[in-house]
C-alpha cells in the first residue's frame, strides 16, 4: 500500500508539474503584462451555435444532446446581422479596453475559419464568413486589444474522448496525441492569422485533472510564436509555469463564493476577475437578472482595489446583435468612467485590504479613495498607510476633504461630505 501510494504521488507530482520548465518571459510579454494592468475593464463574449438554442453555452451538455444531434445546429446558424464594428464601438462606448471572445468553447465548434477541423463557422454554416477576423481587424483598427478564449474540453470530438478514465495521463479511449496536435494546429492559427492578438484565454483544464496536457509544449508554442502574447488558464488553481496571467471566475481574487476557487492561490501575475452581465455566460432568452450600473461600477472598483482588471461577459443573440439591455446598461458604465477613468484606468490596487467601506487605487503619488458603502462613524480609516499625505479632496468637485494622519492609518472625515450612491472618489496627494 505504501508503493502504490507513493507512486500515485508521483504521478500527480508530475502530472502537476509539467509545465515547468524554466519560462523566462520576453520583454514584449512583460510589457504587455504591464499595458494589460493598465486597461482595467474589458469586453467578455461568449457567442457559438449554441446562442440558436437560447439557453446558454452548456445547453448541449445539460440538455443531454447527442453530438450528431447538436452538430446541426451549424446547418442554419447565419448571423447576418453581425457587425464586427458595431461591436468594437459598443465596447469603447462602455470604457472597455480589450475584447475576449470564445474561438472555439466546450461544444467543440469553431468560431473562425480553420483548417484544422471542417466543424467551424466559415465551412459549416450558411455564414461562410469568418467573424472573429472581421472582429481582429477591426479591433486592430480602433486600437482594442483582441483576447481569444480557447476550450481545451471537447464534448464531442473522437479524439478527446469525453467521459472516458484516466489511466498513466491519457484517457483510456480516444487518441490524446491526436487531440494535442489539433489544439495546437488551430492555437496557431489563432496566434498567426490574426491581428491585434494580446492573449490567450484558457479554459476547460479542470474537467481533467488528472491527464498530462502538455502545456510546457502548448505554452512554449504560443510563447515561440509571439513572445508578446500573455497566456492564462482558468484551471482555479494556483498559477503554473509559462502563464502570464491568473484569471478568477466570478469571484474576486482571493474570493470563493461562488465555489470555483477553493484551490486557488493567488500568483505574482496580473489578475482578472471575470462576471456575467446576467446569471449566463451565453445568449439565454428567459435570463433578465440584468445587472445595474451601479452593481457594475462597483465590480470594477473593487477589482481594480484588488489589483484586478474587470472582464465583463454577454452573450450575443445568434444574428450576431448584442441585446439592447445590454447596450443602454454598458453605455452608462461608459459615462462613469468618462468622468471617474482616472481612479480606474492606469492604476494598481492592494494599497490597503479592501475595507467594509470600499477600497483604495492608487497612480503614481495619488491614491484614489473609494467609499462604496456608507461608514457607521462620520470618517473612514485606512489603517497602516505609511505614505505621508498632504492634500485630500473630492475628485468630482476639488473640494478640500478633512483628513488626519496617524500611526494606526489616515483618518477621513465624511461628516460633511454628501456620498454618492455609486462611489465617492477622494484622491489622496502624497510625497
């Protein structure tokens, strides 16, 4: 018993460690770390055949549809009404600095032309039109960085084998080197064909634990083709070698409401947190749970508190328009950051731990108070801040804010301050 378990331990050790092999990354990928810290709000999509069916992207594997089944539902998808421009331009209306979109999700159906696999948007539909390079160029165009989000699950596909156990790394069934390569044909496909490409969005990793994923190939593949590119995996766990940056899913860093982080550790990487503008990832007709402005303002103070950029999810309809709700909602958070980007875009968080008033963000010698929640006493306190502060007023009037600084923190005075529903913003001077 004592062998066995050892050798198990020394299969997960290994199955765990993989990746690591040393990753130095390029200059070009720290940069962009550091211009991806600077965006702080991008545009989340999750957009597939799966929108037809008007009850979000897990329907296949929820509603228990077999995959020669579901695959028909590429017959008829033909999203005419897409507009590769229109969306662009609905994310900068909403201060969004970067776009994410699901390339090919859990379904296994690929939303750009590839010719890795026929099941995909350009050969398989009446569409016959490649949509996420319209959106690439177009986003190449208006200066937003374009992230690809790629499922390294398959429910369908022979290869990968869905279901099947996990003996020595490698499902029992299927062919796992086969599976590997396709992900590698269209990962570079992704990283070679098309522009404005700043990231690569990993998910699917823990519906198998336990089976080798390569990842020391498949992240120095990205890696060797464009050095710039940053890679993250949302696997919940702690960061692994060759990732350059660490996604949370609905939950903030170091949060775990929701369930998906339990194991999570948070890295030295920069953070992202990520969040529905409803309760579904892809388009679902009966969902109205619409979030407010004021609860989206507030994600993204509190994200960017925690030194996390905000990536906020829709799901278009299958004709290719982002529903209005959506639109007139992300148009007011636009207007916030018009007028409040200051406090957001550019800065780092963990100034202090977050409080039960809000939370402080900070760009070079400011530092920006953001009272979110009304305190019981007529102040607020930001405890074991050392920085010596000489000046405090309100951002949305220049007015003087009464403040005190002492051993245990600075004192603010809101006593004779009218708080603002959504946050009120007091920037700190300090030398």
């Amino acid at each position: 018993m004592i062998k066995k378990a050892l050798l198990s331990a020394l299969f997960l050790f290994t199955v765990t460690a993989y990746a690591q092999t040393g990753y130095k990354p390029s200059q070009s990928n720290l940069a962009y770390r550091d211009a991806f810290q600077d965006m702080k709000f991008g545009l989340f999509v999750h957009w597939g055949i799966y929108s037809e069916l008007g009850d979000g992207e897990w329907v296949m594997n929820n509603k228990k549809i077999p995959y020669a089944n579901y695959k028909r539902l590429a017959d008829f998808f033909n999203p005419q009404a897409f507009d590769a421009k229109e969306w662009v331009q609905f994310a900068k209306r909403a201060g969004m600095k970067y776009i994410t979109i699901t390339s090919r999700h859990h379904d296994g159906f690929s939303m750009f032309g590839t010719k890795a696999s026929p099941y995909n948007i350009v050969d398989a539909t009446p569409y016959h039109k490649d949509p996420l390079m319209e959106l690439a160029k177009e986003c190449q165009k208006e200066g937003i960085k374009l992230h690809f989000y790629y499922s390294l699950l398959d429910w369908g596909r022979a290869d990968y084998a869905f279901g099947s156990p996990i003996v020595n790394g490698k499902p029992t069934k299927g062919d796992w080197d086969s599976y590997i390569k396709f992900m590698k044909d269209q990962l570079t496909e992704l990283i070679t064909n098309y522009p404005a490409v700043g990231a690569i969005w990993f998910d699917g990793q823990w519906e198998r634990r336990d089976v080798n994923w390569h990842f020391d190939e498949i992240y120095g593949l990205i890696h060797k083709l464009n050095p710039a590119i940053i890679v993250g995996n949302n696997h919940h766990l702690a960061p692994m070698e060759g990732e350059d940056f660490q996604m949370f899913e609905k939950d903030l860093p170091g949060g775990n409401t929701t369930g998906f982080s339990g194991e999570s550790k948070v890295g030295e990487l920069p953070l992202e947190t990520c969040e529905t503008i409803n309760n579904s990832w892809g388009f679902n007709i009966t969902d109205r749970k619409y979030k407010s402005v004021k609860q989206i303002v507030r994600y993204i103070v509190n994200a960017a508190g925690h030194n996390a950029n905000f990536l906020l999810n829709v799901g278009p309809m299958p004709n290719g328009k982002i529903q209005p709700e959506f639109a007139d909602t992300l148009a007011l958070v636009g207007n916030w950051m018009k007028k409040n980007g200051e406090s957001i875009y550019g800065t780092r968080g963990n100034v202090i731990q977050s409080q039960d008033w809000g939370t402080v963000t900070s760009k070079n010698k400011t530092l920006f108070v953001h009272i979110i929640s009304a305190p019981e006493q007529p102040y607020i306190l930001l405890p074991q801040l050392k920085a010596k502060i000489t000046k405090a007023m309100l951002m949305s009037n220049g007015s003087s804010v009464k403040f005190k600084q002492l051993p245990e923190g600075v004192f603010i005075y809101t006593d004779n301050i009218t708080l603002d529903p959504t946050d009120t913003i007091i920037e700190l001077s300090t030398i």
